[in-house]
C-alpha cells in the first residue's frame, strides 16, 4: 500500500479520535456544578435563565456545543427537541449553551428545523460558563462559515452535555458520543434517575 495512503489514514484516525475524546478536566460525575444565570432565547424570546432555579423543579440537562447553525450541533439541537416530551416525562428540563451571541440564539431557538421553540439556548459570549465547567474553549478559524453562509464570529466551546441534579451535582458528564447519540444517552440517565427515585433507590 502506498505510503501517502497510510499516513493520510493514520492523520484521519487521529484527528477523528481528538475530536470525538472530551476534555480530561471536565466536570466528572459527583462534582458540584457552578451555579450560573446566563441571557437566554427560547422561541425568539429573550430571557434571564438561572440555572438554581430550574434545579428546584428537577434534573438539567445542561448541553454545552460549538456553535448554533453548524452541522453536529443542527442535529443535536433537533434531536433534543423532538425529544424533550420525554426528558420532561422523567422530571428534566434542558438547555444548551453556546459562545453564540443572543442575536444568533433568538433566530436558532426558533428556527423549526432546530430548537423548534421548545429547548432555550444560553449566551456564554465571553466563555466564562464554559471555563467554569472545565471545557476547551477554542477559536474558530477566520472566514469560518454556518450552514446558512453566515460568518461564525465567536470562539466554539466542546460538545459536551451534563446532567445535573437538584442537589447541584454532576450525575453524569457525556462528551465522546456523536450529538445523536448525546441526546439519547442523556436521555437514558434522567430517566435512570426518574426511575430510581420512584423505587427509592439512589441514583
């Protein structure tokens, strides 16, 4: 086999690899989630979203991802929306949180084929949430375009997604899945925890 074709693929393994591993720093299971109050949209709307708040009304999902209207996180946001019905079924609310400015954010939560207007998505501009939450935050490349042909103008944090209980504790931290399988497998957690609840077992 060509030498050329053995190194290109080796490259391609590697690159794959980095960009499906999470940070080793992120929050782990068991760790205490910093308590934050971000601006919001959710339908086009703007609003203040506390995350102390939503705990005392049960489990977040808390969906950290790159940056709205880009390939991965298009999906990510669509699957948690056509799902959310199941999430509040088992007592969890969602949000996702990007480094987008609200402006995009007003446009993406109520944008049909994404957030639908039934998930809120937080501003982290400046990227402090994100550092908080021990996540890689990175730039994105001058010229760097949306899948509208919009110019991205803001740092892209790591797809990553937290569970938190209303104790403000980490149940689980998913980062090294595809952002399908993201949504699914938070979705298999909250309702593990709705389900031990309900037998008295501890999560």
């Amino acid at each position: 086999m060509n030498k050329q074709w053995i190194a290109a693929g080796l490259a391609a393994l590697v690159s794959t690899a980095w960009m499906a591993t999470p940070a080793w720093a992120a929050l782990k299971e068991g760790d205490a989630v910093p308590d934050f109050k971000l601006q919001a949209s959710l339908a086009g709307k703007e609003f203040s979203y506390a995350l102390k708040d939503a705990l005392k009304k049960g489990p977040v999902v808390v969906y950290f991802y790159p940056s709205a209207y880009t390939g991965g996180c298009n999906i990510q946001a669509h699957t948690f929306a056509v799902n959310v019905d199941k999430f509040a079924a088992a007592g969890a609310s969602i949000v996702g949180v990007s480094l987008d400015s609200i402006k995009r954010l007003n446009e993406f939560s109520a944008d049909p084929e994404y957030c639908a207007g039934k998930i809120p998505v937080a501003s982290d501009a400046g990227g402090k949430v994100s550092k908080a939450f021990d996540l890689a935050v990175n730039d994105i490349p001058a010229g760097r375009k949306d899948t509208r042909g919009v110019e991205i103008d803001h740092a892209r944090v790591e797809r990553t997604t937290f569970i938190v209980t209303p104790d403000g504790k980490v149940a689980a931290t998913i980062g090294d899945l595809p952002p399908s399988a993201n949504v699914e497998k938070a979705l298999e957690v909250v309702q593990g925890l709705s389900s031990n609840k309900a037998t008295g077992k501890k999560s």
